[in-house]
C-alpha cells in the first residue's frame, strides 16, 4: 500500500471512528496533560490518549487546535499507533518529524494530519514518549513556513496504560 493510499485509510479511520462512535466516546482519565479515551464502533473497540500542544511558533494563519493521539485497536491488531492532528494544512508531499528528547522520528503528512513514515517504529515512539520529558513536532505548511510545536510528556505513561487497559 502506498503512503498515499495508507493515509487515506488511516484519515477515513479516524473520521469513521469518530462518527460513528461519538455518542458512545467515554473519557478513561485525565492524567494532567494527557488524557485517555475509549470507544466502540462496528470495528470493535478503540482506546487512545491524547494531548494538546502547549506551545505552537509562529502561530500559522487560519490556525485551529492540534492534538496527538496514541491509538489502540485491538481487532486490528493496532497498538501505539502515532497520528498528529497538526491545526493547519501540511505543504503537500512534505515531511515532518517529532523529537522525542532528541531522538527524531520522521511522519509523512497529508492535508492537516500526519503519521509515522516507519510503522515498525510505532513501539519505540510510544516508548520514547512514556520514558522522555520533551516533544515537539515541525512542519512546513502549505504556505512554506516552518511550524514548530511543543508538547508536554506529563502524565502520557498514565494515559497510555490506561488507554491500553480500556481496550
């Protein structure tokens, strides 16, 4: 499958998902900037943690909340899967990369939304992010400008285990 192609499964998924299972999302905890989630859809269950970032540089133009979410779907076979909801639209055919206290992991992006570009990374991502104390991702938008965002770690071990057990 290509990038392409595997993005657009992967955005459908996630809007499907959330369509689909909006009335039935139930909040697992809140573990200070993180929090966890699980819900069900014909698919079966998705649990995830997510937070926001606590700061965005330059603020880009038209620029709405981003969120990373770390997603399991066990009837999948889907675990610590990365996925940034970025806040504005991506330059397309770029690339983005998060940092995890210095270790960089590259995403292909598409339209506001980004992925790992080496699925076989996900476990050592999630693992990055439960053991580190710094995150930030940077992106080009589509207007050519380089956004860096800051997140915090605190609490993202607490709400990965607890996605992890709602599921």
């Amino acid at each position: 499958m290509t990038k392409s192609a595997l993005a657009l499964a992967l955005a459908a998924s996630l809007v499907l998902t959330s369509a689909a299972s909006a009335q039935s999302v139930r909040l697992l905890g809140e573990h200070r900037s993180w929090s966890s989630y699980a819900a069900s859809d014909t698919g079966g269950a998705v649990c995830f943690a997510m937070t926001k970032p606590t700061s965005v540089a330059p603020t880009p133009d038209g620029y709405t909340q981003a969120y990373i979410y770390i997603t399991n779907r066990p009837a999948e076979n889907v675990t610590t899967e990365f996925n940034l909801v970025a806040g504005f639209q991506f330059q397309p055919d770029s690339m983005a990369t998060v940092t995890v206290d210095g270790r960089a992991f590259n995403l292909f992006t598409q339209n506001d939304a980004a992925w790992l570009d080496d699925t076989s990374q996900a476990s050592s991502l999630a693992s990055a992010i439960r053991a580190g104390s710094r995150l930030s991702v940077e992106g080009t938008t589509a207007g050519g400008i380089k956004v860096l965002q800051t997140y915090s770690l605190s609490g993202a071990t607490a709400a990965q285990q607890s996605a992890a057990s709602g599921c």
